[in-house]
C-alpha cells in the first residue's frame, strides 16, 4: 500500500480462530489497527464470506489506476505516518538519553 500497489486484505484472523474455538480474550487484529476504521472498504474486509471476498478482489482487480489512487489518499492518513528523517524517532532516543550515532541531521 505504501507504494500504491493494489492490494486485497482479508483480516479475518479473529473470526476464524473464534469458529476453530480459540479464546482470543479482547484481542482485536483489524486492518489499520489502532487507527478506527469501516471494518469494510473497498479493498479490505473483516468478513470471511465468499460475496465479501469476491467484492473485494473485484475491486482490486477492476479499479483503475485513478480509482485505487483516490481511494488510497482518502486512508493514506490512517495508514502511514511519514516523518522525514525520522525526527520523532530520534528526539526520543535523545529524550531517553539512549545512545546511538545519528546519521542524518
């Protein structure tokens, strides 16, 4: 995704360790954890049946280049969070007083 390539995700994880009988306590393994997002979307789900499934490789397979990147943009924000040259990063370990040889300045 953070190439823009198409991609179908399936997280339905949960679901099936549930049916198989795993206790999985308040676990939640979603698409985009922990940001709050539609448990359906136009190229994931959090449903494992076959018309959602197919909904969705549909989509990944007939959007055009236009379409994927436009539906990208609209959770690009809840995807990847870019921080050019790892600002945040370092000003911790500077915070923690860790030590390590800072590349980039």
């Amino acid at each position: 995704l953070a190439r823009g390539k198409k991609v179908a995700i399936f997280s339905i994880r949960q679901d099936v360790m549930k049916k198989n009988g795993y206790k999985i306590g308040a676990y939640k393994n979603t698409f985009c954890w922990p940001s709050k997002i539609a448990n359906n979307g136009p190229f994931w789900t959090h449903n494992h049946n076959e018309k959602e499934m197919k909904r969705v490789l549909n989509f990944v397979l007939k959007a055009n280049n236009k379409v994927w990147t436009n539906c990208l943009k609209k959770i690009n924000n809840k995807l990847i969070f870019y921080n050019r040259n790892n600002r945040i990063f370092f000003n911790y370990l500077n915070k923690i007083k860790f030590p390590f040889l800072e590349l980039n300045k």
